[in-house]
C-alpha cells in the first residue's frame, strides 16, 4: 500500500490566509487607538476649559484661564493646544481648541473644541 504524500497544491495557502487576517487585525487596533486618542482630546479639552474658567472667574482672575487650563492638561497636548478667555461682567467664558494627534494620515480629525462659562465673582 502506498502512502500518501504531502499535497502540494495547498502549499502557503495558511501563510496568505494568516497574512490577511493579521493585516485586518492591525487595522482594527489602530483604529481603536485612533479613537481612543480622540476621546482622550476631547475630555483633555473639557479638563482645561473648565479650569481655565474656574480660574478666570475668581476675583482678580482676569487672564488666569490660559496658564490655569495649559496646566490642567497633558504636556504633550497642552503644547498645541489654543485657550480663549472672553469676559467677565456677570460671567466669563474660556474655549479651549485641541488638535487631536494622527496615528495614519488616513484620519482627519477635526480638533476637539470645548468651552465652559461660569459666573465671575
């Protein structure tokens, strides 16, 4: 009787298959990571405008939203980061703008854009 051999027909048909699905997976993962970074811009801004607001507010807070909001935030972000600060009659309102960072320059993202208004004292 005679044995079988390997069958050649299949040969690296697992390699191109496990190639596929790797490559898939990875993309998988940098998305996630994409927006994961994006949600993470998003409340770094809330964070920043909320101090910075806070800060401005307070009595003799005037041109306190800017350093108080830079602060609050990560250092890698807060670098590019842009804070407004308008007014303060009855209340005063700061805008942080914070580009969200690119794994691929597939993504475009539009920077996270948050702002906090509070009553001065």
């Amino acid at each position: 009787m005679r044995r079988p051999g390997p069958r050649t027909a299949d040969r690296g048909q697992a390699a191109v298959e496990y190639a596929g699905v790797i490559t898939l997976l990875l993309l998988v993962a940098i998305a996630a990571i994409q927006l994961g970074l994006v949600a993470y811009a998003v409340q770094q801004a809330g964070t920043a405008a909320r101090a910075g607001a806070r800060a401005a507010a307070q009595k003799d807070g005037a041109g306190q939203g800017q350093p108080v909001g830079q602060a609050a935030m990560s250092d890698w972000l807060a670098a590019e980061a842009a804070i407004e600060e308008a007014g303060c009659g009855d209340e005063v309102t700061v805008t942080v703008t914070v580009p969200v960072p690119e794994l691929l320059p597939v993504f475009g993202f539009d920077p996270a854009r948050r702002a906090v208004t509070m009553p001065c004292d």
